[in-house]
C-alpha cells in the first residue's frame, strides 16, 4: 500500500511546526503527488486559522507547489460548532480554499446552546466514563455529523469518533451518500476494530492522512496500516493509495455553483 496525497497536515498558522514548503518538500521526498494544508478553522481560539492571513498561505501554496511539483492544496479543518451541522467555514469564504475537511475539537467556540451538548459531555465521558457512553449523548453527536455532511459540501470527516462518540456506522451511510470520505488518521486511535469493520460494510470510501503536526510526519501513516493488518478491508474503498486520487466533492459544488 502506498500513499499517494496526504490532505491532513498543519502549519505554523495554526498548531503546526512547521512552513508550508517544509511539508511539501517532505511530500516531495515521499513521493505524494498532492498534499493539503489543512490548519485548524477560524473558532479555535488558541490555535485556529485566522482570515488576514489566508491570501498569504495560497500565495504560498502556490510557491510550494512550483518548487516541488506537488501539486499543494489551501485547505482546512473546520470546526463542527453546533449539532444542526454548524460549522466554521463559511460559503462567503469557500473561493479561498480547494479542501474542505471537518472535525469536532474541544476547546473551540460553539454556537450558542451547544457548548453543553458538543463540549461539556464529550469532555466528561472522554476523560472519565469512556466505558459507559450514554446514548443519548451517541444519538445527539451522530446526529451532529450526519448534519455537518448534509448541510455542507464537505470532503473528509477527521478522526471520526475521537473525543466525541457517535454511531459510525449511520455517519458513513450519509457520507457514502453525499460522496464525503471518512479518514483514517494516522496520529491518533479513533475506531474501535468492530467500529472500522462496521463502517467499512457501509461502502463508504476513506482517505488515509498523517495530521501531521511537524513536517516530518507527513506522510506517515503507520498507525492505520498496523490497523489495517488487522482489520482486513477492501483497498478500492480507500481512494489516495496506489496511484489513486480522491474525486472531491467541494470542488465540484463549487463548480456548479
């Protein structure tokens, strides 16, 4: 199995190490024919994107993309900040990026009304009662995903279930239905083996990505592969190795828009 794009890395404009030439040139040596530079989404108050600098990263994403032939995507991992779908990315701002990827963090600012719901029981159960999730706490945050997919054009759902549990398997259903990809990350554990397999009967296609934090792990993606020799799963569903690319489904709502 080999990585053909990496659409999940981070830079020093968000909680990133590193430039975004240092993680193309890495992508470079690794052989990636396409990387994404994916900062945190505007809500994160600490570590979060902010707009006066996104003309400065395409800029850059452009320079890094003639340097090193690959071909250096603006994106960004918004903020899921309310159970109706909410996220951070606005449509006024959708022209400035050419990925959309979107994920639940803890300490970012949630719309009015969910800071208990998104925030405060996720919080509770991930530091304290991981082994008796309630289900009505699973229903409000499947729910949640299920509404970012349908009312966004949303290309990959990051580390689906880490800190905030929901059914995987119904979140799959719509995103194999709305052509968004679930991801498998490589820096952090977030499905169970019974809850990969589940999602993978689904049919839905992954993408797997480093998250990488620092130029060095881009690329890396050690972690799902020990998964994946475990939980054995049909490589045509995973749509950025061996050759392939991932057909996006932002870029194609932005073209017919």
């Amino acid at each position: 199995m080999i990585l053909t794009s990496d659409y999940h890395t981070h830079t020093v404009f968000s909680h990133g190490k590193g430039q975004i030439i240092d993680n193309a040139l890495v992508a470079k040596e690794k052989g990636l024919r396409e990387l994404g530079i994916s900062d945190h989404g505007f809500s994160h108050p600490a570590f979060g994107l902010t707009k006066r600098k996104v003309p400065k990263m395409k800029g850059l994403c452009k320079k890094a993309s003639e340097q090193t032939g690959v071909k250096v995507l603006l994106g960004i991992e918004s903020n899921i900040i309310g159970t109706d779908g909410s996220v951070d990315l606005k449509q006024n701002m959708y022209d400035d990026f050419d990925i959309f990827l979107a994920g639940v963090h803890k300490f970012v600012l949630y719309k009015f009304g969910t800071l208990f719901s998104l925030f405060a029981r996720n919080f509770f159960c991930s530091t304290f009662n991981k082994k008796n999730i309630p289900q009505s706490l699973i229903d409000t945050n499947t729910k949640t995903f299920i509404n970012v997919i349908k009312n966004n054009p949303v290309d990959i759902i990051t580390h689906l279930n880490f800190c905030c549990f929901a059914n995987a398997k119904e979140v799959a259903k719509v995103a194999s239905d709305y052509g968004t990809y679930i991801e498998l990350n490589s820096k952090k554990t977030h499905l169970t083996e019974e809850e990969l397999y589940q999602v993978a009967s689904t049919g839905v296609k992954f993408v797997i990505n480093s998250d990488a934090h620092t130029p060095d792990r881009v690329g890396e993606i050690s972690l799902v592969e020990k998964m994946l020799d475990t939980i054995k799963i049909n490589k045509d569903q995973i749509a950025n190795i061996d050759g392939r690319l991932p057909t996006m489904r932002f870029k194609a709502f932005k073209e017919k828009a």
